[in-house]
C-alpha cells in the first residue's frame, strides 16, 4: 500500500465533472487532495525523475516505477493531517495517447490507486461546454462567482462526430482500468446534476470515510441548460444516437 492513506485518481474527459466531484470529494474532513490539476506528465511518465538532470533515461523498470509512486504521495499528501484516510488528485484526459499514458503507468506503477471515473453521457452538451468555457474563460459551472454570461453557438457536425469518436476512444481506453484496479463511475447526469450526489455512497465505502461526514452540497450549475446556446443541439443528439447504436452493434 502507498503509506498508511488509500489513494484515489480521478479521471475523464474535458467538461465531464471531474473539478465537481474533485471540490465535492476535497470538502470531506478525511480526504486530502492536490488542489490543482495534475498534469499527465511528468506524473504517470517521469515521476521525480522529471527533476534529475537525465530525467528518465538511465532508470531502471524499478527504478521508474519508484520515481512515479514517490511523486504521487508527495503531492496527494500535501494537505493530508491526523484526520485523513484518503488522498488523491484528478487528472482531465485530453485525448486517447493521455489514456494510453495514464492507464499504462497505473497498472505498471500504482496497482494500489483507486480510480474515480467521471463520466457525461451527454457528449452534445460536454462539447458545447468546452466551445463556451473556450469562448467566455468560464472554466468553473460551479463557482459561486462564475457569471451566466450570453453565449450561443451552431456546431459543425463533422467535427462534433470527430469529437465524439474522440472520446469514446479515450473512454474505451480508461475503462480497461476495470480489470486491474478498483474503478467507481460518477454519472454527471445521476450523481452532480442532480445535485444528491448519490454516487458518493459508493465512493465513501471505496475509500475508507464516513458517508455522514460529506457537507451539505450548496453549489449550483451556473451555466444555462445546453439546449439554450447550442442551436443545433437536438440535431446533434441524434447523430450522437446513431453513432452510439452503430458502435452498440461493431464495438
């Protein structure tokens, strides 16, 4: 085991909840956390290797993976104190090579870290998500002091069907974690829009804390619902249908 805490690493796409369900997770009094987004590398490629003057190049298998496990219990256990039992952070997988990255180093460096998978099934409004957080730098649906600033847009369908092949392929590649490590699934739709967070039972039992102990959930979804700025948004829905039921039937 990595020291005496379990260790979590949450996971998804841009715009799937993953800073929701990383402030939501942080907020508990037995849970410490990285504050900030860790980024893919040098976390799941160089480890503390990153700061020696040949990096990784001349390190053994074993001596990677202890260059890996040491830099991530240094910065998930920052904020830890006499009350925490679980330490983690949360990585956004910006494409399937990151995947491939972060699913490899987890099942060669980090059997141990248990996995908290974030996921929006509605890839229609995490698409429009990004192209209003791109275009307002509104990055934060959940900050208090976030504006509902006005935003429309028409999305071009080739290239929401690229993104939508872009994710499922990343997805496809995160959800081989299953078979190596402890993985909990949070719905954007279930557990954070609905505001309950009713996923958290599980999670709480994954990592050891006290389910009574989560504060009351007081943020709100600032941003509009996406059928108000994505023009297109029905018609993209149903292109996301269609390429669901085809890869249903040739997965």
């Amino acid at each position: 085991m990595l020291r005496q805490y379990r260790n979590y690493v949450i996971l998804g796409c841009p715009r799937s909840g993953t800073t929701a369900t990383h402030i939501y997770l942080r907020s508990h009094p037995q849970v410490a956390a990285f504050h900030a987004e860790a980024t893919v590398s040098p976390l799941f490629t160089q480890g503390l290797a990153v700061f020696a003057n040949h990096g990784e190049r001349h390190l053994t298998p074993k001596e990677k993976q202890a260059q890996i496990r040491s830099l991530f219990i240094a910065i998930t256990a920052i904020e830890a104190d006499e009350n925490t039992v679980a330490t983690g952070l949360k990585v956004t997988v910006q494409s399937p090579s990151d995947a491939n990255i972060i699913v490899n180093s987890l099942q060669k460096h980090l059997p141990e870290v248990i996995v908290i998978l974030v996921i929006r099934k509605d890839f229609v409004a995490q698409y429009g998500s990004l192209l209003r957080a791109k275009a307002t730098d509104q990055w934060t649906c959940w900050d208090d002091r976030a504006t509902n600033s006005a935003f429309t847009t028409t999305v071009d369908e080739r290239r929401f069907l690229s993104y939508l092949m872009w994710c499922r392929h990343t997805l496809n590649r995160l959800d081989g974690l299953r078979k190596t490590h402890t993985v909990t699934e949070v719905s954007y739709e279930k557990d954070i829009l609905s505001g309950q967070w009713p996923g958290f039972g599980r999670i709480s039992n994954v990592l050891g804390v006290n389910v009574s102990d989560f504060p009351p959930a007081t943020s709100t979804k600032v941003s509009p619902d996406p059928d108000r700025y994505i023009t297109n948004y029905h018609a993209l829905s149903e292109i996301m249908l269609r390429y669901e039921s085809r890869s249903e039937l040739h997965p």
